[in-house]
C-alpha cells in the first residue's frame, strides 16, 4: 500500500517552506559510513521519499549525480522548482519499485520516510540496486525527543507543544509510529549483516514562533485533522501560536526561540 497524505499543492509547498533540512551532523555521519564501507568514488545516490528535496540538495556536492524519488507529483514540482542544482534530478515513482539496474547505486537514503514503506517490497528492492559495500541511510527524527525553550520559559512552551500533539493524536497514522520507534521492526528486517541504528544524535536549532507553527503544518496528522475539520484546524493554529507569544513575553511571531531535536540513522551496507 502506497500512503498519500503528501498529494497536495498546498501541503507540498508547506514542505518546502517549513520542513526542515537533516543537519550537517547526521550528513556528515552518514557520509562517513559511506566512505568506510566502499569508499570513493561516490557515483549515484537515490533520495527515497524525496518530497521536496532538501536531503537530495544536501547530497549534491558529494555525488556525481543525486537521484530524488517520490510517489508525489506535487511534491516532486515543488521540488523541481529550486534552482541551482545541476546534478539532482527528481523522478516520480516508489521506493518499493526501483528503476535502477542491479548493483548501480552507492547510496540510498530516506528522510523521514521510510516508515512509510512496505518494508519487505522495499528491502528487496535495496538489495538488487544498491553496489556491493553500497549503503542505504535511514534517517528521521522523533517528536518525543523535541524540546523548545525561550529565556525562563522552557517547561510551559513544552507543555503547550505536548497539548498540540495530544489534540492530533487521533490523527496519527501508523507509518508515524513506526517512525517514533526509530525504525526497530525495519532495522531487524535489513539482511545485511553490517548494520547499525544510531538511536539519537542531539542537534540545536533556533526555529521563529512562525515557523514552528508552520512545521506543525506540515505534519500528516494535521492535514487528516484540517480534512476532517478546516475550521477548527485552523483555530488550533492560531490559538497556538498566541499560547506561544504570551507565554515569551513577546509580540512578533518572528521571535526566536531553541529547539533541541533528536534524530536518529539506521545504517547497512551490502555484503561484498
Ligand atoms: C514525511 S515526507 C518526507 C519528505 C522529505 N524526505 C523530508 O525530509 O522532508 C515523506 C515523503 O515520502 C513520500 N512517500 C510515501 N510513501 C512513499 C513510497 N512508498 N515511495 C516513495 N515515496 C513515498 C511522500 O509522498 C512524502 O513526500
């Protein structure tokens, strides 16, 4: 089964907007286990579950080309729209039907969506595609492990947050969960014996009020709640955001506050 929760223009440039790049930290890690395990030269890296491209920009300076997939046409305009990228290009299709020949692709990723695939459909698939030594890296990050914080006020800007999440739980597809799980089920599938799950790698950031109610936008439990009940979505939004604002002493939803993220990478590497 294919999820297409991602289909929409407008959740598409949500993405774009407000999804955030996997950071300089988890790249460098999974660049690294790259260069152990078949070492140069980085040829073809294929970026599963593209959306609109962020991860697949962040590997173009280190491929000769950098392949994005996506079952999402709106997604995949979106990200066909950001210049400056010669070696990157984006192809419609599913992580669980590869059209690469046997043995071509040094690195296969998916950013914040391999919980989304049939898992064993898409783990044949790996195999047959990727080079002997060649890697697949799957990373993501888990909301359990967000934490926001502005001058005194910490705890009460997580409590706000947590009561969004509590209000979207409903919504909550399964692929999520298995996403929050850090991919346990998937990593055990993986048939290569040189595996390994790094389970949180801590990053800091500075996000606006804005942005971050943005980035709860972009969250698929927030579109099923927006299908269901527009309106209502919509107040939840902006009461958010206003909890948020009076919460910092503050007006401008420009204002910045940190945020502390936990990502997480499952790495493989094909037997020779
Ligand atoms: C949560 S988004 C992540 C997008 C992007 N990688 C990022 O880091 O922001 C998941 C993406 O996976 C795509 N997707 C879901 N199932 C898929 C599948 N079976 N094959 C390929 N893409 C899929 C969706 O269309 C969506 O764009």
């Amino acid at each position: 089964m294919t999820y297409r929760l991602f289909e929409g223009k407008d959740h598409a440039s949500i993405y774009q907007k407000y999804r955030f790049t996997p950071p300089e930290e988890v790249k460098n890690i999974i660049l690294q286990y790259l260069n152990t395990k078949k070492g140069q030269p980085h040829v073809l890296a294929v970026d599963l579950g593209c959306g609109t491209g962020q991860n697949s920009r962040l590997l173009a300076p280190h491929f000769q080309e950098v392949v994005g997939i996506d079952v999402s046409d709106c997604q995949l305009e979106v990200a066909r729209a950001v210049p400056g990228y010669p070696n990157v290009t984006y192809r419609k299709g599913t992580a669980e039907d590869l059209h690469f020949p046997d043995g071509s692709v040094d690195l296969l990723t998916a950013a914040s969506a391999a919980h989304w695939f049939d898992q064993s459909r898409f783990l044949a698939e790996a195999s047959r595609v990727l080079k002997p030594r060649g890697c697949m890296a799957l990373l993501g990050f888990t909301d359990s492990d967000t934490r926001l914080h502005y001058q005194d006020c910490g705890e009460r800007l997580n409590h706000i947050y947590e009561e969004v999440k509590q209000v979207l739980l409903p919504y909550t597809s399964n692929p999520v969960a298995v996403s929050e799980s850090k991919l346990e089920d998937l990593y055990t599938a993986i048939p290569f014996p040189d595996k390994e799950r790094i389970e949180c790698i801590r990053v800091n950031l500075t996000i606006s009020v804005r942005n971050l109610v943005g980035f709860i936008t972009s969250w698929s439990m927030f579109q099923a709640y927006k299908k269901k009940d527009p309106q209502t979505a919509e107040d939840l939004l902006l009461n958010t955001q206003k909890r948020f604002l009076e919460e910092m002493g503050v007006t401008s939803p420009d204002t910045k506050m940190d945020l502390k993220m936990g990502y997480f990478c499952v790495l493989a590497s094909k037997p020779q």
